[in-house]
C-alpha cells in the first residue's frame, strides 16, 4: 500500500504568514459585514440587482460561494458558526426511549442565534425522533434565518453509527483485520447508516498511536504502528466520506465529514495518560504521531484537537501544529475543532489563561479551530473581544471560512435534511454479511501448541468457563444497550453446535471485576467432564452512558487508565486452575488493550486474542475455534510480558533496546540477568504475529530494481504458496531498516502490506509498491530528507524474518 506524500499549498501561505489582508476589519459596519457590497443589510441573501448570489448557486465554484457568502455575515452569525449546539436546545432528550415529537421554539431561537455552525445529535433515541429533531432544526435555518445557512449534523462513529446502528469491532479490533479495503466498506456502511437520518459528520477515526498501553483509550485506536494506523485510518476516511448526498450539485465532494483524531501526539509514551502533558520534541513527533494524520485526513473534513499538551504547548493552541503544520506545510483548508470542553482547559488544566476571554482568544488565534461544547462556550466572548479590539476579526473570518467550505463541500446548501427512506438504510442484511466477515478477519490465533485448533465437531464435549463467556463486551464509544444487539459467545457457540452432538458445559468460574473465587469448583468440574476447556478471560469498558456514570467500573475506556496490565481479579488464578486440571486448556482474551500474563502463554495448549468485537463477536469466535474459518488477523500492538517492561511497540529506536533477560525457572530458581535482571524487554508477542491452521511459505523476494535514486519509488514482489491442507488468508507485510543514517532512526518500519487469500495447495506473487518518501528521515535540518544508503528490507513479521534483501539509494 503506497504512502501518501506532503501536500503543499500556496492557499495557506500567507494564512501562515499573518498576511490575512483580504479578511481586513477595515470597512465593516457595527453589524460586522462591509457596507460597500452588492446587497443591503436588510436583505443580504439577496443581491440588489436581483441576481441569484453566487453562494447560493449550486453550480458555482466552491470557493467563489465562500467569499461570496462571509461579507454577508454578521460578527454574530461568524462567531455562531464556530461553536457547537446541541439539539438539546429544542428537544427533550432525556429518556432515549421517548418518542414525543415536539419542540421547543424559544429554545430552537436561541441555539440558533449563538450556536448553529455544527450541532450535536449523537443521542440515543428513536430513529423518527432524531429525524423530527434535525428536520427542525434544519428547516429553521434555511427558512428562518437570513442567509439560509445549514448546520452540520454530529454523532459519533468509531466503530459503528452510534444510535442503533451497525456495531462493528473496535478500533483496536478492525486494525487486526490488516484488512484496509474491508475497512473502507465497513466505514461506508456506517456512513449510509447515518446519512439517511441527516448526519453529516462523524467523529471518527482516531489516529493515536497505542504506545502507551496503560492509557484507557488504546482499544480506539489503530494500534502502535504508524503506516497501519495510515492505512487503516485512510481506509476510514475513504470510506466515511466517498459519495454525494441526494439531491446535491456536482461541486459537492463527500457525503460525511470524516473528523480525524486526536491532533496530535495523545497517549504516547512519554507521559500521556487520560489528558496528561507529553513530553517529546520535532523528531519524534514527525517520524511517529504526524505520519497517520498527513497521509489519511488531509483529505478529511475535518480534523479534532488532543487534549493534551505537546512540549510544553496545548494541542488545541498550539500554532506549529495547527498553523504551521496543518495549515501551511498540508495545505489543510476545512474544519478544525477543539475537544469536549478542552478550551476551557487552557484556564483549568493547563493553566495558560486566567479568563474564558483570553482561553478564546488563544485558541482562536492559535489554532484557528471551533469550539466544541462541553465547557463554558468561551467563544461567546468573542464578538465583544472583537468590538473593543482585543480579538482581530481576521481570525475569525479565516476560521469560518474553513467551516463554509466544509459545509459547501457536503452540498448541505442544496439538502441537508434526512431521507424519508431512512429506514431502508439502517442495519441491513448486507451490512450484517459484512461485518461478520470482519468479525472473523479480527480474531488472532497467538499460540496453537500440538496443533490442538481447529476443534473437530465430533468431539464429545466442550467447557465454556470464564467471565466473558456469557456477556457481550463491546468498547467504549457505543451507546447505552448497544449489549443488546450482540451475541455472546456462550450464544455464538451454542447456535454454531446446534446441529451437532457437540455438549456445552458452562461455568462463569468467577466475576470479571471480583477476586471471588467461589464459583471456581463448578468450572473445574466443567473442564473435568469436557474434552477441551475454552477459558474466555480479559478487559472490559462500559457504553458511553455507564462509563461517566459514579460508581460503575472498567478496565478501558476514555479516563479509564491503569497501573497493570494483568487481568484483574481471579480470572488469573481462574485460568491456572482449568489448566491444572489437565484438560487441554483454550484460553481466549476478549479485551480492548493486551493482557500481561506471560504464564498463559507458556503454559496452556492456545491462546486467541479477540479484541473487542462487534455485534457477531460471539458466534465468529466459536466458527474460528471449530475451524470453519481459518484465523488471518494479526497484532497491531505488541503485547509486553508486564506492564514493568513497556514501551514495548516493535520499532523502537536503535539501541534503545539492550537485550540481557533475567529469569524465575519454573521451580523458583533466580536466573539474574541485565535488561531485565529477573525479567526481558521482548514482547510476549509481537506486533504482526497471527497464526494460522494451514502452512505458508515465501519464496522469490524481489525488488523492482536493487538500486534507485533519492525520488524513485519502488516495488517489492515475493510469491507465497499455501503448503497446508486448509484455504487461508496471510498478511504479507514488509519491513525496511535505514542501515545507516544521519540521525537515530528505528531499528525498522513496517512500510507495505497486504492480505491475499490463497487456496491450499496454490501460490500467488504478491507487489507491493512503496514510496521514496517513506525512507526519508527528519534530517538536523529540519526536514524530510531521503538519504543514500543501503536499506534492508524484509518480509515476515516483526518478530520473524522469512526473506531479505538489500535496497541501494544513490544520489
């Protein structure tokens, strides 16, 4: 899969110089708009000579309709457009079971007046509700109000359109499909869910890196490589936003605004847990947390601020990221916004503003983004910062124009409202189909000892014991009762064995969040009386209702971090003691982040990692297990043997990993090493590793050519047979290493792959073609540089190597 290169625009260049003369303050009336245009204050969505306004016309270049549009503005409606409502504001949306559709008018004024660039329906509730409620709004704001400007419509859509729709797999869970264009139609359907009720933007995806795995939110993310977070992240982007909206003009060029985050750097190593500071400098922020965000969201429209701090500098005022980087060197023209309540943070966390005054104006002038509600609306000050001179109305012109645009872009002009087959779009077959070939593409076979997987169906019986067994576990950013669309594993294998002799003993054996070891003798007997133990252990995370709410518990989750990384409570000692037994032990870990338990991996017959599945989670796990599915997901985090030995992500810097590992034997003995004295840095996986229930071999490692120039791009092609008695799907993934460099570089990066389906017995030569650019390094002198050298290049994992060769780059 080929990399994206850097996007430089001349549109921004004098954004980026300050050079904002054609937003100039000079010639504006107390009402804000200049006084010697084409069109009357009393009328200004309309011209004088009676002509249709450019802004108006669905024809016109997108661009021309912006300027057109923003001189007929007041200050009030350009500050409106920059914050966010709610359709709280006019509808009662308290109980998600209500279904009254009525509205209050005072209400629908007032957040129109203020807050009408984007506003926020992301609620649970029924579907003709959330139709009755943008309609509404939307209505108002074409025929009510002067200029007819629409508002866009907000939900979230991590990992599935949240009011009812389709759940599908974490984040975490979709990147172990290593499966980029099932990614892309997974995101279109979830795009078409939400469209058709009139949403217009969906909070999604989150490029983070997961390198820090005591951070909560690693089971929303990509994993800890920044080329599969590219990919996987394009993937969502492409697919969220190809298409037009019904009834649109040519010029409009998406059908949802995709809105990439969190901008830039959240939860990495150097200190970011929840909101934390993060501590790094240029380099680092370049060659890891930039590169998701360049290749898979300058195309996005719109892009989401971190709530952290990046040296020193708060993500949502930070002018190098979002002026200097974003705007200028990207060339980045839509919609930016703050977090939930994060400008208010630059008073309360951060502490760089006194006053909600000064908190608008930083992060206005520094980073020429929205405000998002959650917080005390700071941008509210802004129209009387700008009457006393506080605040220049260049900057907010500059910003709303990257709203219109965005808007413009949509074709919302033209038909912002939902469709009245909405219905017909909402959880269909086909999305189902869809999703359950992700929900099997997601499950990871780790380990497979004696080849004891696949399960034959004419065994006896099996013992489904553990605290995931009988529950749906779902991530984070789902609504309350989402649970109730799932199927749960004791359910998944229950219909997948109903035509078979096949019996199911179970036994929870203990509690997720318990050290109650009480049930323990009723799951020991189970696994007595079965001829194979499945032991479903791990994390957990809690809906979006339950997870704010006082007195419940997670494990992941947004504000949810940790400490350890070992499972919590006696599911532990509930594992050891099914293996105790003799049983040939199964273990499955359902979690949203990895598990530190490297007992497990020495000492049962296999080991799954399904990391938080979507709705048919539970029946994919059980054809996976019982082999009417061969397993081909693959690790996008590597899992560290204690949460003492992290970071553990696979292409750390050269030499920032001595290896000279201490152990404890099995019978106690002290065996003292260096790094680490009792313990080691390697991973108990990987990043990459997946087995699978047939053989493959690579043979044929090819190089389009072995020597090229410093802006040649390249093809590596290697041929991979089937040697098993099994039709599989493998991950072919390639590697690179700068031999050497002027500066540090990692020890290597993963800079292709791609998933091919072989049927057994056959081969199949697979190219993956790869940019110059991704062989370029942060040079001392500030920029991307691409220098000579030898590059090794390998085919494997990042724990194995099954060929390699040699790249030549001369200058």
């Amino acid at each position: 899969m080929k990399a994206k290169s850097i996007k430089l625009s001349s549109h921004w260049l004098p954004l980026c110089a300050l050079a904002l003369a054609a937003s100039s303050s000079a010639g504006l009336t107390p009402l804000g708009v200049r006084d010697d245009l084409h069109f009357s204050l009393e009328a200004r969505g309309t011209n004088l000579d009676g002509s249709l306004p450019v802004y108006k016309d669905p024809t016109a270049d997108i661009e021309d309709r912006v300027n057109d549009l923003l001189p007929r503005m007041t200050v009030q409606e350009k500050v409106a457009q920059l914050i966010q409502g709610d359709i709280d504001g006019w509808m009662n949306m308290t109980d998600p079971l209500d279904n009254t559709l009525t509205y209050n008018q005072t209400g629908l004024e007032q957040m129109m007046e203020y807050k009408s660039g984007a506003i926020w329906a992301g609620y649970l509730a029924p579907w003709d509700k959330i139709v009755y409620a943008i309609t509404i709004g939307q209505q108002y704001l074409m025929e009510n109000t002067t200029l007819g400007i629409p508002a866009i419509i907000q939900s979230e859509g991590l990992h599935g359109f949240t009011d009812n729709g389709t759940t599908w797999p974490s984040p975490i869970g979709l990147a172990a499909s290593f499966n980029a264009p099932l990614l892309a139609e997974a995101a279109s359907t979830i795009a078409t869910e939400a469209e058709g009720l009139g949403y217009s933007q969906l909070f999604a995806p989150v490029l983070d890196l997961s390198r820090e795995l005591r951070w909560g939110r690693v089971e929303e993310n990509y994993g800890e490589d920044p080329f599969l977070t590219s990919q996987m992240g394009h993937a969502y982007v492409t697919g969220l936003q190809t298409g037009r909206r019904r009834n649109v003009s040519d010029t409009a060029i998406a059908r949802m605004a995709a809105t990439c985050k969190h901008f830039a750097a959240y939860g990495s190593p150097q200190g970011g847990l929840n909101i934390a500071p993060v501590a790094g400098g240029e380099r680092d922020l370049r060659t890891y947390y930039l590169k998701p965000f360049n290749y898979a969201c300058v195309d996005a429209l719109s892009i989401m601020t971190a709530y952290a701090s990046y040296d020193g500098i708060p993500n949502v005022a930070n002018t190098h990221l979002l002026t200097d980087i974003l705007r200028g060197e990207w060339g980045y023209q839509y919609f930016v916004t703050s977090d939930a309540g994060s400008v208010d943070l630059l008073i309360t966390l951060h502490q760089v503003c006194a006053t909600r005054e000064c908190a608008a104006k930083v992060a206005l002038e520094h980073g020429l983004s929205g405000e998002m509600g959650g917080g005390t609306y700071t941008y509210l000050t802004l129209p009387g910062q700008i009457a006393n001179g506080t605040v220049d109305i260049s900057y907010v012109d500059e910003t709303v124009k990257t709203v219109l645009r965005t808007k413009f872009a949509l074709g919302l002009f033209e038909n912002p409202y939902p469709y009245p087959d909405y219905a017909e779009t909402m959880r269909t077959q086909a999305t189902r189909d869809l999703l359950h070939q992700m929900e099997r593409e997601a499950i990871i076979l780790l380990e497979n000892k004696g080849n004891v997987l696949p399960l034959s169906t004419d065994i006896s019986s099996i013992a489904l014991i553990g605290p995931q067994t009988d529950r749906v576990t779902f991530g984070d950013y789902v609504f309350f009762n989402a649970s109730n669309n799932g199927i749960s594993p004791l359910d998944g294998f229950t219909e997948f064995l109903a035509n078979t002799s096949v019996k199911i003993n179970f036994a929870e054996g203990c509690k997720l969040w318990s050290n109650d070891e009480s049930e323990f003798p009723a799951a020991i007997a189970a696994a007595k009386e079965s001829d194979v133990a499945i032991v479903m252990v791990g994390t957990w995370s809690l809906d979006q209702t339950l997870l704010w709410t006082p007195g419940t518990n997670a494990t992941t989750g947004e504000h949810v971090d940790l400490s350890d990384l070992s499972l919590v409570g006696a599911q532990f000692p509930l594992v050891q003691a099914i293996q105790a037994t003799g049983t040939p032990t199964i273990v499955v870990f359902v979690s949203g982040k990895p598990v530190t338990n490297p007992w497990i991996q020495e000492n049962v017959d296999a080991v799954l990692q399904q990391f938080y599945p979507g709705e048919l989670g539970g029946l994919a796990i059980a054809e996976i297990i019982f082999g009417a599915v061969n397993p081909s997901g693959k690790l996008p985090v590597s899992f560290p043997r204690s949460v003492a030995t992290t970071p553990v992500f696979y292409n750390y810097l050269k030499g920032a990993r001595p290896i000279d590992p201490g152990y404890i034997t099995p019978n106690g003995t002290l065996v003292f090493g260096h790094q680490y004295v009792l313990d080691t840095p390697v991973p108990t996986w990987s990043f990459g590793r997946g087995l699978s229930y047939t053989t493959f071999n690579y043979t044929d490692l090819k190089l389009s050519s072995p020597t090229i120039s410093t802006t040649e791009d390249f093809n590596v092609s290697v041929t991979v047979h089937n040697t098993g008695a099994m039709d599989g799907k493998e991950v072919v993934q390639v590697y690179m290493t700068d031999v050497v460099s002027s500066v540090v570089t990692p020890n290597m990066e993963l800079i292709g792959f791609t998933k091919v389906d072989i049927p057994a017995g056959t081969s199949q030569t697979v190219t993956i073609q790869v940019t110059s650019s991704q062989l370029a390094v942060w040079s001392m002198g500030g920029k991307w540089v691409v220098e000579p050298g030898q590059f090794a290049i390998n085919v494997g994992t990042s724990e194995e190597t099954f060929l390699n060769t040699t790249l030549t780059v001369v200058a």
